[in-house]
C-alpha cells in the first residue's frame, strides 16, 4: 500500500512515518506540505519522497493508494471526505470529528466511495489491550464493577493547536478520548450517563473530571494537558483487579506491563518493543486487501464520540 501524509504535523514525523515505513507491505511516498523546510525530516527517512505544495496535489496523485491525515481536528472531516471522493483509503487522526453526528457524512462518504476511512486509535491494535479483553471475557477477576483511569500531559506551548478552541483543541479531545475508546472497546458496553467538570481555559479545556455509569459498571477518570505526565487504567472486578501501567503510548511513557490479580494469584505480562502504529498501518492495509475487520470502524468512532459530546454537553 502506498501511503500519502497530509500536512508535517509532528506526529506524522514522529510516528507516522516510522510506522508506515516499518509496517509489512506498506511504503511511504509523498507528502503534502507548504513548508519544503518541514518536508526535510520526511526525505531523510524516505529519499525520494514525493513532496507536494498543496493537500489537494496529493489527493490527485496516482501513485497514492491511502492518506494519513495529521491536520488540526476541525479539518478531518472536509479532508477525510476529499480524500475518500479522490480514490484514497483514509487513516485520519483522532478525533475523526469534533460532533458524533458529523461522522455519519464519513460513514456515507466510506459506503458511497467503497473505500476505508477510518479513525487512527493505535490502542486499538496494541496486545496488550487484546489480553485485557480477553481476560474479562474469561472472568479472570469476576464481575467488573468499576473502571479507573488517567492521561495527563504537559503542553503550555499557548500557540500549539491543542489551546486553539477554533481548532477543536484542549485535553479530553487529545488524550481523554483514550479512556473512553479502550473502555468500550474492551468491555462492548456504552454508557447510559455521563457526568463531567472541566476546568476552562481561553476556551479550552486544560483538565476534566468525568464519571460515567455503563450498565453492568461505573468509570471514573480524569484528563489534562496542565500537568505532569501520567497515565494509567484499572478494572476492577469482584474478584480481582487488571492494572495497565502505560496503557496508551507505552513506548513514550514507560513499562508496558499488565498485571492482573484473580484470588490470591497475582500475575504480571509486558508487552514492550511493540509499536502499536505499525500494527494500526499493517491491519488497515489487511482490511483494504482482504476485508479483514478494523479494530475501529467508524460505527465504534461514532460512539466514543458520542460520549466526549455527553462529557462536554454535561460540563456546560
């Protein structure tokens, strides 16, 4: 598959390209950019990469198969679209929308173009979250009764994207979306209510409290991009506990390390040296060519969407 990236946004640097150039039958090829000075770290890692001036000179380029959309979040749906209307495969980066009811023009835009678009939950791909499922499929810790976790960072870079509220910027969109997808996913329940207080700033929200009752269980987690790094999930049953030490982007933040107590038994798996981004551009690329199911359809972005707007729609 070969893949175009629209705009040298820093994760398209960091992780992105890396992935799709580490991946299994996957190749990196162009770039669209503006800036040649942003493309240079894009031609060392692939020499002879295609630099286009503008999104739209990539999208009509022939020798593109899929595009990775990196640009800021009020942007993913109109590009996602064009991209998808060009002829391309789309992994655009989350959130894929900033309203749930703006991903149905995606998934009509997916059936109408028989092409995949899809929303870039890596998480979605890690094994360590497949082992967490797995093991509350099997009743390792009984009943699961409450569901913990935390994502904080620190970004007080006050022109970076993330403070911009015109962009769809602040800190549940950035990194609160990861407690919510990984509980759903692991679990397949959605939340029946939400509750929320956001800490405001310019606009945007810096840190936020959510509390949410899903039908068998409770969560609670908080998030924020004022802080110091942390990040951290707990499911906890009625008889025993699962604990994930870096739960979302191990290879940045520390051990990855599941441990699980069930009874008196305690037992700890790491799953480190995985790069989940890799995995993300290798199973999109299986569902492209042989109708593997994706980890994360648009159906799935649809709901975790949905329960970022009932976190804002509440906090307000």
């Amino acid at each position: 598959m070969r893949w175009g990236i629209l705009g040298a946004a820093k994760i398209a640097q960091t992780d992105l390209a890396p992935a799709i150039q580490l991946a299994h039958d996957a190749e990196l090829v162009a770039l669209a950019t503006r800036d040649p000075a942003r493309a240079t770290p894009f031609q060392a890692l692939v020499p002879g990469l295609r630099v286009h001036d503008s999104y739209q000179a990539l999208l009509d380029d022939p020798q593109v198969d899929a595009v990775y959309i990196p640009l800021p979040n009020h942007l993913h749906v109109a590009w996602s679209i064009k991209a998808a209307q060009a002829g391309k495969h789309v992994l655009c980066e989350k959130p894929i929308a900033l309203h749930a009811a703006e991903i149905d023009a995606l998934i009509a835009a997916r059936n109408d173009s028989g092409k995949l678009i899809a929303e870039a939950f890596m998480v979605a791909h890690h094994p360590q979250w497949a082992r967490v499922r797995a093991l509350l499929d099997d009743g390792i810790i009984g009943k699961l009764e409450h569901v913990e976790g935390s994502f904080t960072y620190t970004n007080r870079d006050y022109d970076n994207i993330r403070h911009s509220a015109e962009m769809g910027g602040g800190g549940v969109r950035d990194v609160g979306v990861y407690p919510c997808i990984t509980t759903r996913m692991v679990t397949g329940a959605e939340p029946a209510r939400v509750v929320s207080d956001i800490r405001w700033q310019n606009g945007v929200d810096i840190f936020a409290r959510v509390w949410a009752d899903f039908p068998e269980f409770t969560m609670s987690f908080y998030c924020g991009m004022m802080q110091s790094r942390r990040q951290q999930m707990v499911f906890h049953g009625q008889d025993g506990w699962i604990t994930l030490s870096a739960p979302f982007n191990g290879s940045v933040y520390g051990d990855t390390c599941v441990e699980w107590k069930s009874g008196d038994l305690v037992m700890t798996e790491r799953f480190n040296n995985v790069n989940q981004y890799a995995l993300m551009i290798e199973a999109f690329g299986a569902s492209v060519r042989n109708g593997t199911p994706f980890a994360c359809p648009l159906e799935m972005s649809k709901g975790n969407q949905a329960m970022i707007d009932a976190i804002f729609e509440n906090a307000r």
